[in-house]
C-alpha cells in the first residue's frame, strides 16, 4: 500500500495576526523582529495585521507610520477595547492569507518560533499551536495558569491542549471554518480545538513582554477561563444536578435520624437545624440560578447577534501607492 503524502502547503501568502493594546514601546522592536523572520520564509508574499483594541497611549500613531513605510502591514483599528479575544477574531476575518499565524503583540511569543510553526504544516498538518515548555513570570502567575488549562481541560467537552495558547500557524481552511462560527463571546483556542482537523503541537520557551506593564492580569484571566467554561463545557449544570441529588439525599437522612429521636429519645430542638438548612438551601438554590442564568444569558447574547467587535478604521497602502520598505531606508 502506498503511504498517504501531505498536500504541498499553499504559499501563496503568510498573514500574522497580531492583536496589541498601548503597546507604543513594544511595536518598532516587534516590526524588526517579524521582518527579519517573514522575510527568510519561502512565501510569495506575506502581511502583518495589526489590530489596536481600543489603544490609548501612542500605539495608533505608530501603526499608522508603519503602514505608511510598508505595505506589507496592515492597521486594523477598533472602536474601543473589546478584549483580546475579540482582536484576534477582527485580524483573522481580515486576514487573507493561504496560510494565518496568531501571536501576541508584546513579544513574549518570539516571532523566531513561527518557522518552526510553518514546518509542521509541511508535514501534513492543518493547526500548529505554540506549547509553553516554561514561562518568565511570577508563581503567582504561573500557577493560576497551570490550574486554568488543567481545570478547563479536566472539565470541557472539547479536546483542548495543555499550556497552549493563541500563539498559532493555521491554514486557510480552519481559518474559514472559524470564522463561519456564529457564536459571540469567542473563545478562540476553544474554536481551534474544536472545528477539528489535523492539530500538532510544538514547544517554545515563552518569553518576559519586551516594554511596559502586563495587560493580562488575574482579573482577565479570571474571565477567560470563566468564557471557556460556559462556551465549551455543560459541567455546571451537571455539577448542580449532583449537588442537587446530594442534598436532597441528605435531607432525607437528616429527616429519617429527626424522626428516630423524635420517636424514641426525645424531640431534637430544631430551631437552629431550621435556620442552617434554609441558610444552606437558599445559597444552593442563588448558585444554581446563577449557573443556569449565565447559560440563559449566553442564549439570549447569541440571538442578539451584535458582532465581537467594530471596526473604526482598516489601513492599507493603496493599491500603486508607493511605501519604502525598511530595508529600503536611506543608508
């Protein structure tokens, strides 16, 4: 028999979406670094996609003086900050490349990782995502994102990669697929894992961001993993059903030993047990309605139908429109 060959990788064009939020220090080290990596890929051509969520420090201005030098870069500029999930979609609907990489903007996904990306694509592979070996950050830090991926994976209906993020290379195809998704409230790695295809992951050490103050703190972590729960997993619901049958099995042991005592020792003074039981009822009962209200909620935000985010503005050169390229500064 003869063994199945990969498809040859369509190189028509490499997009790499890249969503920042006041990265103004971080971006002309970020364009270098890029540029010196796309530019050794044996791609026809190639585009960066920035995307500014909502920037309110200098990063808009810069974007638009790199789009102006080059027009192999791309601005996308959004209304206001809708989140990083959010950005990431915007650049992906715009991007039009035959293969799409995703990365983040403060450079602790190296740009130098994204040949390696690309070479398991060659191998037969529709997804390559990035898997973090280790992370320059703080135990702190490090640890809620160990217990985030584990917790999600543990609980999600979805297969999802351990310590992998959004850092990716896909091709065309699982591009098309995720953007044919109607859902609001994109969890993205979520998305990826589950329209399927062929998946492979490869490991990078995640470096410390280039300039200024982390933008993904606890608090936004908190609510990515609170997205990933409701969009990929019905373990709540399921999780109260059990709470549920337990209490309730509970009470009538509770219920059966009252009865006993009443019977044949003495009757139990119950005034306490009165108040501790419609105390721990009633907080089951606000938890169980807050899990089936986010669901509802959920429901109700998806037949809204608003979109993830609005566009301000999209930068390109115009067609004939001469830019001059950084290799082609004056000397």
């Amino acid at each position: 028999m003869v063994p199945h060959s990969p498809a040859a990788l369509d190189r028509s064009m490499l997009s790499v979406v890249v969503p920042v939020y006041n990265e103004e220090e971080t971006l002309p080290e970020l364009r270098s670094r890029l540029m010196s990596v796309l530019e050794e890929i044996e791609f026809d051509d190639f585009e960066i996609v920035m995307v500014s969520d909502g920037s309110t420090d200098g990063t808009d201005a810069v974007i638009h003086e790199m789009v102006a030098a080059d027009p192999r870069i791309v601005g996308i500029f959004l209304t206001r900050n809708f989140g990083h999930q959010a950005a990431v979609d915007a650049g992906l609907h715009a991007a039009r490349g035959s293969v799409v990489a995703v990365m983040d903007g403060d450079l602790q996904d190296p740009p130098e990782v994204i040949p390696e990306l690309i070479n398991a694509l060659d191998r037969g592979a529709d997804v390559a995502y990035g898997i973090r070996r280790n992370r320059k950050e703080g135990p702190v830090k490090r640890a809620a994102y160990w217990s985030f991926y584990r917790g999600l994976k543990l609980i999600s209906s979805t297969d999802l990669a351990l310590d992998a993020g959004d850092f990716c290379c896909m091709t065309r195809r699982v591009v098309d697929a995720m953007n044919r998704l109607p859902e609001s409230r994109r969890f993205l790695r979520g998305l990826r894992s589950w329209v399927g295809y062929k998946q492979v992951g490869v490991e990078y050490n995640r470096d410390r961001r280039y300039a200024g103050k982390p933008k993904y703190d606890l608090v936004r972590l908190f609510g990515l993993a609170y997205d990933g729960v409701f969009s990929f997993s019905s373990t709540p619901i399921k999780f109260m059903q059990v709470i549920g049958f337990a209490t309730a099995f509970l009470a009538g042991l509770i219920g059966l030993i009252y009865l006993i005592l009443a019977f044949f020792v003495e009757t139990p003074r119950g005034f306490p047990t009165v108040i501790v039981s419609i105390w721990f009822l009633g907080g089951l009962q606000l938890l169980a309605f807050g899990i089936l209200g986010e669901y509802v909620h959920r429901t109700f935000d998806q037949t809204r139908r608003r979109p993830e985010a609005l566009i301000r503005e999209v930068l390109r050169q115009k067609e004939g429109e001469e830019g001059r390229r950084p290799d082609e500064a004056d000397a």
